[in-house]
C-alpha cells in the first residue's frame, strides 16, 4: 500500500478541521451507518467550548490503494510548540488560507516552519463560496508570502486548488463542476513525495518521539516517524537523549497505528508510518527509540524559545480550600512538570521558598488554557500577571516585538491606531478593503500587548479582529503606561450586601453582585480615578422607626462585569493576583492587609 504523510496548517478558524472531518466522510474511512461528529477532531473540551484547535492530533484515510497519514495542527502561534515538533514527521503540507481573509499572522509563523524544513506545499484556497471571497488577491498574498520567506523555485511552484470545506468539494478550477474532494486526494497523491524513511526498511529500527500521551492502560505512548527499520511488540529497544545517552531500555508493549479517528494495535510498523508506541517508562518528547545497537540519536527539530512567564502560587485566600480538592504546592508543581514534559513549548522553574513557580511559555492564551484546565482537575492556585522575557545582547536589553493585523471598521481605525501607538508599536501596513474594512499591520512590544484585547474589542464596539504573531527580538522600547483606573478593594470578611454596593455604585463598576463571599483584599471593582479605593460592601441598612418615603423601595444594582480567566489576568497589576478555583474567578492584592500593602509600596518608592 502507498503512504503519504501531509499536515494541514492554517490560520485559526480557516477551516482545517472542518477540511479533515469532510476528508475522513469522503474517503470511505467510516462505514455507512457510522456518524462522523461535526470537528471530529476537536476531541478536548476546550477545543469543542473555544473552537479552535490546541493539540496537534493525526489520523488516517485510505483513498484507492493509498493510505495518507493526516496531522491537524494548531493554527494559534500559542500553540506553535506543537506544530514545530509536527512538521517534522511529514512529507508535505496543506495550506489552507481564507479566500476572502488571505494569508494571516498565524499563516505566516506556521508556513515559515514547513519551508524551512524543504517541505512542497498543496496551497488550497479555502470558502471560495462566500459573498466576500476574493480568490485572486488571497492566491497572489499567498506567493508574496512564500517569496518573502526565503521559498525556493520548487517551493513557488505550488498547485493551486479552490475549496470549501463546509460543501466538501475542492477543484483545480474555480468554476469546476464542485462535486468533491477527488481533486484533493489526487494532488496529494501526485505532489507529496513517498516518505524517503521507507527504503531503509532494511536497516536497525529509530524513530523520534514527537508527543507524548498517557494511557490508563498502558501507560506512556511516544508517537512518532518511523526513520528507518520495523518494530514488533515485544521488541527490546533503548531511549537515547538528544546527546545520545542511554535513558532506558524496554520491551514494546503495543504498537498503535492512526486509523481513522482511533488508534488500532498492529503486529508490525515499517519505516515512514506515523505510529504510538507503549512500553517505556522514562523516555519523552525530544528522546530517540530504537534498536539497541543504534548510538546515534536522530536530531531533534530545536523550538522557538518562550516569550512570556507567568508566577503560579498556592491559593493563600481565606477563601482557600472550599472549592478544590488540589491546593498544596508539591501537588502543583507535580501537575506543572507533567504539562511541561509533554508540552516542549513550556519550561517550568521553581522560585526561592518554593510555594511558587515562574512557567514560561508562548501567550496569554497558552497560559489561560493551562490554568483552565487544570481549575478542571480541581486546583486552586494563584497566578500574577504575565511578564514579558528580555534578553542580553552586547550589553543592550532585546524584548519580543509581535506583528499584529487588525481588520476593522473604517471609523474605528483611528482609536486603534493610536491605542497601538501609545503602546510604542511602529505601522507597518494600512490599507482599506472591501465593505469599509481596514487593514492595520503594526509592530508592537509583546508587554504592550498585555491587557489590550479587551480593550480592543469595547473600542471597536465587539467588530474588530486581531491577530498577533512573533516578528522579531528588538531594542526595548522604553516604559509603557499600563493601567490608567486602580481598583476597590474590599476591607472586611464576610457576604457582599446589595444595599452596600448599590451605596458604592457612584465610585466605579463592581466585578461582584450581592451575596457573594468576599474578605479583606479582595479586588471588587474598577474605582473611576486611577488611586485605589478600601472600600465596606458589608454595610447595611440602618434601621430606624422612622418611615419615610422610598426607604422601602427594592434596590436593584447594575449588573456587574464578569471577566473570563484570560481577561482577569490580563487586567491585573503587578501587585495584584488572580485566585483560580474550580468554581471561582476572584481578583485580590498580593499582600492582603492594608498596612502590609503600604509598607511594601513605600519602600518601592525608596
């Protein structure tokens, strides 16, 4: 049977997923009276409730006497930890781009990794049936593209197909007869080279584990390419770090292979097949397995470097322990380690006293998805406002500068254009498209960027979009001014009154309501001035045996705002936290009493 092993990558929301759920319908991978799910491959909660993709998952669909190994990838940079380690187990990509957006930031980043690697790219013009479609500009945005990455000739040759996914048809033409996705799997076939891995089947069995799962049953899975040799259950092989020493040795206990949307057990794996393998105890993402006669460890592709780090604390609240069943450290550092061992794009480091843990990663949204899932898992923790990483170079401090495009209404650009500025990015690239769209390409410092989201979407009154990417490492850029309001901060224990709050309305807006449990150093609202403000929400009505008029009258308070983790974390000041329960979302001061607070504050000041 032939092989061929593509990754799909694309922008966030260009349709990846979609492409692979008609492709797995289409090829015959499931049986008639079988269901194939809408995004079946968003199999993660989070993935299904935010829709998009954050784990870099394969499958397989068998097309004629062909069977083409297919890997879905992330199209967020967050996630590009994933998708840098994918890419190296493949022989070709699908680029999917939005005929009517064009290639966006996240294109860029994920398309720069696959030409680097000497990958041929299937460049398929995606939604080509949309009002707004405008297949010719996004084809000729893709090859500026390609041309400013440094393709070779080969590279710029592309094959072009127009496509919509959610219809399940592409076509080398775009007025072509639309009936399926024959078009695709032929290009496929035709452009993507076998996998060079299958004429060394003759020699000693390696293969590069590329992620890394957990089975209840069998325990740690690596799956990877297949370099040279087969493998069989029951095999004696050894783990070899990136440096070639040993690890550990082991005996396969399974050997998984992608059929559709589930791993099946096989007798034998060759070279060039995309495989889990069970067995090992030690070995993880990075390490080679192979035969134990091999010394010589298969170069590991080397990933971006982290960006941003965020402190993650034990929950020291007087709230601390109602909601969640996991609260000490050690259980935190535990689940910390497991994520950063199976996710190369993190790097965990314990912090001195060690009840706190700086993790570094890619984005806020990589950071809010950790910390999401694992409020899930039942962990209370306290995280601190996410900090840019600098670096040193002949004696000047170098910080991130990240792309960012904005598309958004022709009377909104102004506001956002001086939001950006303000944050010392630099305009790139303005222009006006169709339907009285703005396009707005800036370069921004990624600490700029902090918290700026929120406030993006109030000024372009919910209709803008951006999208941000790593460009390069800078000279930094000065001070940024950060948040302008300070807070109320509540000075009592016990359980908010709405008679209190309605009192305190005039001085800011309320992140809590009525009859919700608070305690001294408890952030409850925004204070409309830029100082913060001790304020008793536990104040009552007085009673008197006076009756006057409207003294009885039922008090209704305005609705509060309520934030989402990311925009909590964002919002906070350096001296603030997020307290992250299963439950709860709550902001607070880092040092909860107020004497504490001003002691620590004058002596910044010295």
């Amino acid at each position: 049977m032939e092989l061929r092993n593509i990754a799909i990558i694309a922008h966030v929301d260009h349709g990846k997923t979609t492409l692979v759920d008609e492709m797995l319908k289409q090829s015959g991978t499931f049986r008639d009276n079988q269901q194939v799910s809408e995004r079946a491959m968003d199999s993660n909660d989070l993935e299904r409730e935010r829709g998009i993709t954050i784990l870099a998952k394969a499958t397989s669909v068998t097309f004629g006497d062909a069977r083409i190994n297919i890997v879905d990838t992330p199209g967020h940079a967050d996630f590009g930890g994933e998708v840098e380690r994918i890419l190296s187990m493949v022989d070709g990509v699908v680029l999917l781009v939005d005929a009517a957006e064009g290639p966006m930031p996240q294109t860029k980043f994920v398309t720069s990794k696959a030409l680097a690697l000497g990958l041929r790219p299937i460049v398929v013009l995606n939604k080509v049936d949309k009002p707004d479609a405008e297949p010719d500009r996004a084809l000729d945005e893709v090859f500026d593209l390609f041309a400013a990455l440094d393709a070779n000739e080969e590279q710029l040759d592309f094959p072009v197909l127009y496509a919509s996914g959610r219809s399940g048809w592409a076509d080398a033409e775009l007025d072509g007869p639309r009936k399926d996705l024959t078009a695709l799997f032929d290009l496929i076939l035709e452009h993507v080279e076998k996998p060079a891995q299958m004429a060394r089947r003759s020699e000693p069995f390696s293969m590069l584990a590329t992620t890394l799962a957990a089975d209840p049953f069998l325990g740690r899975l690596l799956t990877g390419r297949i370099e040279s040799g087969t493998v069989k259950p029951g095999q004696s092989v050894h783990a070899l770090s990136r440096d070639g020493k040993e690890i550990e040795r082991f005996r396969v206990s399974k050997i998984l292979a992608f059929r559709g949307l589930s791993q099946q057990p096989i007798d034998e794996a060759e070279a060039g097949d995309i495989v889990s393998i069970a067995g090992m105890t030690t070995a993880t993402v990075a390490d080679t397995l192979a035969d134990t006669d091999v010394k010589v460890a298969i170069p590991a592709q080397p990933i971006d470097p982290p960006t941003i780090t965020v402190t993650f604390g034990i929950n020291d609240s007087p709230l601390a322990g109602r909601e969640g069943k996991k609260v000490q450290s050690r259980v935190i550092r535990d689940r910390l380690m497991k994520e950063a061992e199976t996710n190369v794009a993190i790097q965990v480091k314990d912090t001195p006293g060690g009840e706190a843990f700086e993790v570094a990663g890619r984005g806020e949204l990589q950071m809010g998805v950790l910390i999401e899932n694992m409020r899930r898992e039942g962990f209370e923790l306290s995280v601190s406002r996410p900090q840019v990483l600098t670096r040193s170079e002949n004696g000047q401090v170098l910080e991130p500068i990240e792309e960012v495009t904005v598309d958004v209404d022709e009377e909104y650009s102004g506001v956002v254009v001086e939001k950006l500025s303000q944050r010392k990015g630099e305009l790139a690239e303005m222009r006006t498209g169709q339907g009285g769209k703005t396009r707005i390409v800036a370069h921004v410092p990624a600490r700029g960027l902090i918290g700026y989201h929120g406030e993006f979407l109030t000024d372009t009154r919910g209709t803008g979009v951006l999208n941000r990417v790593f460009h390069e490492w800078a000279p930094h850029r000065g001070n940024i001014p950060g948040r302008r309001a300070g807070v109320l901060i509540s000075m009592e224990n016990g359980v908010s009154v709405t008679y209190a709050l309605f009192n305190l309305e005039d001085r800011g807006v309320f992140f809590i309501s009525g009859g919700e449990q608070v305690y001294q150093g408890m952030v409850l609202g925004e204070h409309n001035r830029d100082n913060d403000l001790e304020v008793n929400p536990l104040k009552g009505k007085k009673l008197t045996n006076v009756r006057a008029s409207g003294k009885d009258e039922a008090v209704v308070l305005t609705p509060p705002r309520r934030m989402s983790l990311e925009e909590a974390i964002a919002y906070i000041d350096n001296d603030e936290l997020v307290e992250v329960t299963p439950l709860s979302i709550r902001l607070r001061k880092r040092f909860l009493d107020p004497h504490e607070r001003k002691r620590r504050s004058k002596a910044a000041v010295a």
